[in-house]
C-alpha cells in the first residue's frame, strides 16, 4: 500500500480496485495506522460525492529504501522460501 501511495496520491475510491483481495475494512483499518503513524495524512474534500485522499508524509517517504531493499530480497529468495517451507511441510507430515 506504501509504494503505491507514493506512486501518486491515492483517492479512497480507487483503493478498492488497487487492492483488490483486501476487504474495505482491513484497508480502512489500515489506511488509518498509517495515518494515526503520520505515515500519510486524510485529506478530506468538501464535495459531492466526497473525495477523500492519501499521500505520503515525509515520514512516510523514509520507508522507501527499506521497502526497496525487502522487495528485491523477496524477489530473490521467494524461490528457496517456498522449497524450504515445501521441506518443512514434509517433515511434519511424516511426524
């Protein structure tokens, strides 16, 4: 949710079909953490029907290289994850 938020402020509305899988409460839940964190801030307008907008804060930003650092990661090693988790689960079937 992070790196698409920075992509481009992000319209309430929209989250839905950037998200799909995730429920409207759990990106209402979350979208509030982040907010209540000062990771991005509510910027509600006074329009019919209402718009609201995210963004991230300077704070929010500081995420990035992290980020960045865990997605290349993932993208190295999901491959050896998922055989460890497949030796695993086989260790325990045999138990």
């Amino acid at each position: 949710m992070i790196v698409t938020i920075a992509e481009a402020k992000l319209r309430f509305g929209d989250s839905k079909t950037r998200f799909e899988g995730i429920s409207g409460k759990v990106r209402t839940d979350t979208l509030r953490a982040l907010e209540r964190g000062g990771i991005v801030p509510r910027e509600k307008y006074a329009e019919i029907p209402p718009r609201v907008m995210y963004e991230l804060t300077p704070l929010g930003k500081t995420l990035l290289v992290p980020l960045a650092a865990l997605t290349e990661w993932a993208e190295i090693y999901t491959c050896e994850v998922m055989l460890e988790r497949q030796k695993y689960d086989e260790l325990q079937e045999g138990l």
